[in-house]
C-alpha cells in the first residue's frame, strides 16, 4: 500500500474534502443561517487537515497536469448560488493581501468567490482519488498540498473572517455592562472596546484605579 495517498493524514484530508464538497453543492437547499453555521465549523476543519498532508519524495513539477474535474460553468453556478446566499454580505475588504503592497487601500474581496475557488481544489483533487489511479492520486495530493501553501490556504482563511461575522452577527450593535454598572452600546464601526473604557474612565475620574 502506498503510504503516502492512503496514510491516515492523506485519507483524512480527502475524507472532510468530499465532505466540503457535498456541502457546497447543496447551498441551493441553504438559508444564509444554515450556510454559515456549517462554513464556521467546516472550513477549519478543512484548513487543519490541509496543514497535516504528508511531505512526499517527488516534486509536484515532474508530475501531469492531473485531470479538471471542475468546468467554468459549474465554478459559476457554485460562485452565484453562494453569492445569492450571502446577498449584500458576500462583499468584503481585504487588508492582508499580497496585492496591498501596490495600492494604500484595501482590496475588495468577494466570500463567494473564494469559496468557489477552494471548491475547485478541492473538487480536482478528491475526484482524483475516485478514479483509483494511484499516480492521478499522487499527483493531485502533491498538487493540493503545494497549492494549500501558496493559494487555497490563504483563500480559506480570507473568507473565514467574513463568514464568521456573519454568522455571529458581529457587525451589528452590542450593549455590555462596564465594572460600574452602566450599560453601553457597543458597535464595532465606530469605537473600540479600549476606547469605551477610556471614555468611561475619563468620565469618572474617582473610578480611575478600577481600570488600571
């Protein structure tokens, strides 16, 4: 048996990739809620197990380029149906971009984009496994893993942000109890938490040492 496709760490990644799989190809059946929640849980998931694939002997350049299993019309599909999911949602800035080195502002993003991106590599490289072909095997998983270091690992976690947001509904206003007593409305747009402590201890001054 060949340890390096069918090791526990290579079945495992491919195992939870066939499950993000199947779980993209039903968002036509999800609410924005139900798509979210899974996204949360998943995606780490996914993100973990791409990070245990297996080093292997040969280098991905002396491989065949392994068999698109993932056409143009369906990466579109997939792209739309999860953008008709998130709605005015699905935009998003990104500040932590290789990109950002040519511009002074954020770039705009797109969740449904990136999701659909990960799909495809995802897609490709577990129906590599279907075909049973262990050198189509070998190749994908070397492909993938090399792509999770340079492409699709950073994808996840680009969209992650978002969804998380989303999910929890961190965007909208939040009221907390400060050490006095008095409640606050919180809204992340605007200030921060260590600016409303500061507000608060300027406002009284003989409760100072309570936030030192």
């Amino acid at each position: 048996m060949d340890n390096y496709i069918f090791g526990k760490n290579s079945v495992e990644f491919v195992t939870v990739g066939v499950e993000f799989c199947a779980f993209m190809e039903r968002t036509t059946e999800m609410t924005q809620e139900e798509f979210t929640s899974t996204c949360v849980k998943l995606l780490p998931l996914l993100y973990l197990k791409g990070t245990l694939l297996p080093e292997g002997e040969e280098d991905s350049e002396y491989f065949d380029t392994p068999e698109q299993f993932v056409t143009e019309e369906y990466y579109e599909f997939l792209r739309r149906n999860i953008e008709h999911i998130l709605g005015d949602k699905d935009a998003y800035l990104q500040v932590q971009s290789s990109d950002m080195q040519y511009s002074d502002l954020p770039i705009a993003a797109s969740v449904a984009e990136d999701l659909a991106d990960l799909y495809q590599v995802i897609k490709d490289c577990v129906s590599a496994y279907r075909t049973e072909n262990e050198e189509c095997m070998r190749a994908a998983l070397t492909i993938c893993r090399e792509d999770f270091k340079t492409y699709w690992g950073a994808k996840l976690l680009s969209a992650l942000g978002p969804l998380h947001r989303i999910c929890f509904d961190t965007e909208s206003d939040d009221i907390y109890e400060c050490e006095c007593g008095h409640h606050h409305h919180h809204t992340h747009d605007e200030e921060n938490f260590y600016q409303h402590r500061q507000s608060d201890w300027y406002a009284d001054e003989e409760d100072a040492d309570r936030w030192l």
